[in-house]
C-alpha cells in the first residue's frame, strides 16, 4: 500500500526535465539514485503538481521479482494524496511532482525512499526495492497563499495567460460565500459578476489574498480562516466574525489602474488593452479619441467625440495630467484618467472649454490613442541639430518658469540638458553654444527645485555647472540656497564665501549671507536650549531662561533671491 508510513518530502536537486522524446529512457531523480523514473506513455503541457497539491494516480505497485503487492487500478478507484506533505512514501513525493498530466512512468523506488529496514510485512519484506507503475490521472492545486494556513487556496479550473492583478485594479469577479459547513449563502454576485477595486473590495479579505494570485477564467475555491474573513464594518448577517468561512470565485476580468503620478492624483484605468508596446514620448504628436467629463457627467471637452483630435504631448494643448497619462499609454490602448484639480485647471477653473469648468475640478476623461508620431529623439539629430532643439528647449522651460509653471518647466531644462550633457564632439562654437545652454538651463533647473521646495536637486543642478565653471557665483549663490533649505548652514557659509571672494559687491550675495548667519544664529541657541535643558535635568538644576528667538525661514528663497541678475548675461534667473 502507498499510503503506510509518514515521511519527511525531499527535494530533488539532480532531478532531469521530463522532455518530449525521453520515453523508455531511464532518469534519476535524486543525486544519490534513490529515485529513478522510466516514462511508458508522455504527459500533455508543461505544468506539472507542485507541493501541497491534491494529486489522483492510478498505480500497480510490485516487488523486484515482479510480485505484485497493491493496485489501484484492481480496485478501480484513483488514489489520492497531498503531494509534498509526508503522507506517502517519499518516492512518490519525488516522482510525481516530475510528472505531467496523463503521463505513465515506472518509478523504482530504493528501499531509503519507500519502507526502509522494517518493511511493511506481511507484503513488502525488509530493505526491499519497489517498483511503482504511476499515472498521473488529474490534480488539483492547493497552495497557502497567506504563508500562515489562513487562505487555503485550490485551483478548480485552471486561468489563461500570465497576468495577475494588482492592488488598485477593478476585478469582474463570480463569487459565493459561506460559513463553512453551512449552505447559507452569506454573499454572493450577481448574475453577470460584480465589478470592484481591490483597495476597496466588499468582500473578506482573504477573498481579495486570492483575487492577486489568480490568472483570467480562473476558478478557485477557498477556506478563509477568521483573521482572513469580513472586516467588522462590513460582516454581513449571519457571520459572527469567528467563523471560517468558505468561498467559490472566477476572476472572469480585471482592468488595469496605475498611478500616474507618485502621489496618485492622476490615476489611469485601463479599458481596452493593445497588443502594441509602443509608446509616444515627450513632444510626440497622437492621434485621439477624446472626451473630457466633470464627475457630474457633464462634457467640457468635447473636441475628439465626433472626430479624431491631433495633440502635441507637452506643449500645453490638454492640462498637465493629460499630457503625462498619455506618455504611458499604448498605441491602440484605450483608457480612463482621473486628473485631480492640481493637474487639471487648478483653483481657477476654466471658461475656455465646451462647458464651464467649476474651480478644484477633478476631471475624467476618456481616451483611446489610435495612432502616434514619435518626436525625433537625440541620436537621430545632427551636432547642430541638437545644440539648436536644445536652445528652443531652454527658451520655452524659461516661458513656464515665468507663469510659475515650475515643475514643467524643470521638464523643458532637463531635456535641453540630455541632448547636449554627453556629447564630446562638439568643436568651435557648437561647443561654446552647449556649454552656455547647459550653464543657464542647470541653473533655472535649481531655482524650479529651490521653488519647489526640492532642494537635494538644486544642489545637483549647481553641481553641473560647477564642474566646468568652479567659481560661477549663480551656481554657488543657489547652492547655498539649497544647503539653507535643509538647514545645512556650514556648508552654505562655504559656498557664499567663495561667491563673495569673486563678486564681494553682490547685493543678493551678502543679503543671503546675513540671512544664513541670522537662521545659524538661532539654531545654534535652540540647540544650546535642548543641551541646557538636557544638562538641567540629569544635575536637577532649574531649567533656563528660554531667550527670544526670530522665525526662520527656513532657508526658502525669497522673490528677489530666484530673480537675481545672471553673472554670465545679467538677464533675470527665469531667463538664463
């Protein structure tokens, strides 16, 4: 008999790949020939059981001299066991987890591998060497999802594909759930499924452990332990929330929903996909299908709901979460956009479009991208070709920098900045024009990141000019900017020294110095507070008279530090 003794599975690092064509020949399956298996008939696929999954065989089990002693197929009924668990012989562990559906294989099986130095008499003697016909009949997939024996997870029928969804997704989901051993019905879908975000499912959250593990048409059933069941705010009737519950699903679909931005106020739905992989870049020209709603239902934006709409990607023709949603769509891909306000038309609103737009709109729209034209990308462009894109850049990063528009202006610098960083084979004025065009775009790169608060990339910015032009008092002036926004003041002290040394006359210079020692000035007597403070608890001293303190601020800069004369063409810094 198969199922006689406990044993602890092993794995099998020798084990050879049961390929097509290796019928009749002999394979060891464990490095010490413990285990070796001779395929009679091929299996079908490639997938083969794997640990804790309930596998049917058929099986005609004999002695070396050929004495049967135990079949399945004598008694007519498949035998079952959990396959990796110890509840067989460890031979049978090691063979069928080799084995493909409806493959037939003789396993022979050391005595180590199967009863060992006892035997199981009367049958099978001592120390004996068994010969095992197995076919692997059927399985099914049993896995512990959780890690914890909380979601018990078995596949019913198997999914198509590769792709799982994620946590933000929207699932079309069959489903039926139960207490265990109850045929109460506690919830179900309606007929044609139920349609939910991940993030915020109505169902036991064991249901939703699964929901991510789980291929398109996938059927499962479930056993959820009650850690893994409803949350208490939405434990329907009938569940006391101690309860293990059981559950049937079919993920029949899912949309795909990724932020587009980092703070998730531009978000994207997938609702159509494309085979395509293609995806436009900065300044690329799409062709679309396009239409803008309130979340009232209300069109504002009608312009590509008869006709298709061409739009330039980042020249201000559709608001900013439009223009950065279609960078991550693909061509024949259609989809949904969520724009918050801050993306959208802000806290003005719009007059301009089909239909009003109230101020803090959220906006949603609708886009199918039919057909693009990639702009041209660097190392398709001449050396006076780049130097040219690179200059028009610039000058427009400047435009948005003056309506305040920072973040898109920080866009236009950096890619001035790319097409020219690395390209050494600029000669004669090319290579003068270059080194201008990155001088003045690194440094209203910094002074977009100092208005934006982003002062770890100020400081890299004045970095690059610094490394060919060391003594550029723009740059130094910025960093120290930079280094007072996170409060680094020695290190700012540095900087505007050595710009004093080379313009001592500067006005903004020295006011930002007397602005850094003043913000020094009071740190250094909160920092004596904390140690009098600390000093006069461990002594029992009274503590000290706290002195009068002036607002930092914080080493921000002020209006007229962004807008100080350029060194190099005293133009104002939106303009370098």
């Amino acid at each position: 008999m198969a199922q006689t003794e406990t044993h602890t599975p092993v794995d099998e690092p020798g084990m050879e790949d049961n390929s097509a064509g290796s019928s009749g020949k002999e394979q060891q399956l464990t490095e010490d020939g413990g285990v070796s298996k001779k395929v009679l008939k091929e299996g079908s696929g490639i997938e083969m059981p794997d640990k804790g999954d309930e596998v049917f065989v058929h099986y005609v089990g004999t002695l070396e001299n050929g004495e049967k002693f135990d079949s399945s197929r004598d008694r007519g009924d498949p035998f079952k066991f959990s396959l990796g668990t110890g509840s067989v012989i460890k031979a049978w562990d090691v063979g069928v987890k080799s084995m493909r559906l409806g493959e037939k294989a003789i396993l022979t099986c050391k005595s180590d591998y199967a009863y060992g130095q006892h035997g199981s008499p009367p049958k099978i003697p001592a120390n004996a060497t068994l010969l095992f016909e197995v076919e692997l009949m059927s399985w099914k997939s049993i896995k512990d999802i959780s890690g914890d024996k909380g979601v018990i997870k078995t596949i019913t029928q198997e999914g198509e594909e590769w792709q799982k969804p994620a946590d933000q997704d929207e699932v079309l989901v069959h489903y039926s759930i139960n207490v265990k051993g109850s045929s109460e019905v506690l919830q179900a879908s309606r007929e044609g499924g139920e349609e939910f975000s991940l993030d915020n499912a109505p169902v036991p959250i064991g249901v939703v452990t699964a929901l991510k593990t789980m291929k398109r048409n996938e059927q499962v059933s479930l056993v959820l332990q009650p850690k893994y069941g409803y949350r208490a705010d939405r434990r329907p009737k009938g569940d006391t929330g101690d309860s293990v519950l059981e559950a049937t699903l079919e993920l029949v679909n899912w949309k795909k929903v990724e932020k587009v931005t980092d703070d998730g106020a531009v978000m994207k739905k997938m609702l159509q996909d494309s085979k395509e992989w293609k995806r436009p870049n900065e300044e690329a020209t799409v062709k679309l299908q396009l239409v803008g709603r309130l979340q009232d239902g209300t069109i504002f934006d009608d312009r590509g709901q008869n006709e298709p709409v061409d739009i330039h990607i980042d020249a201000e023709e559709v608001v900013e979460g439009l223009d950065l949603a279609l960078l991550k769509m693909k061509e024949g891909e259609e989809a949904e956009i969520s724009i918050a306000p801050q993306y959208g038309f802000g806290s003005e609103g719009s007059s301009s479009m089909a239909a009003h737009v109230p101020p803090n709109a959220t906006l949603l729209y609708t886009v199918k991208l039919l057909s693009m034209e990639k702009a041209r990308e660097g190392y398709e462009m001449q050396d006076q070709e780049k130097v040219d894109e690179a200059g028009q850049r610039k000058d427009k990063g400047n435009e948005l920098f003056k309506q305040n528009k920072f973040g898109r202006a920080s866009k236009k610098y950096k890619k001035a900045i790319d097409l020219i960083d690395y390209d050494s084979k600029f000669e004669g004025e090319l290579k003068v024009r270059s080194r201008d065009i990155k001088r003045g775009a690194n440094l209203n790169l910094a002074a977009c990141h100092l208005r934006l608060k982003q002062f770890k990339d100020a400081r890299a910015a004045c970095d690059k000019v610094l490394e060919f032009d060391a003594t550029n008092v723009k740059a130094l002036y910025r960093r120290a900017q930079a280094w007072m926004g996170s409060q680094d003041y020695l290190e700012a002290e540095q900087d505007i020294k050595q710009a004093l040394e080379r313009d001592p006359a500067n006005k903004d210079v020295r006011a930002l110095h007397k602005r850094c020692r003043s913000e020094q000035a009071v740190q250094n007597r909160k920092e004596a507070k904390l140690y009098s403070n600390l000093f006069s608890k461990m002594s029992k001293l009274p503590d000290l008279e706290p002195q009068e303190e002036k607002p930092s601020t914080n080493g921000l800069p002020s209006e007229s530090d962004i807008s100080m004369p350029d060194v190099e063409q005293q133009q104002p810094s939106a303009a370098a």
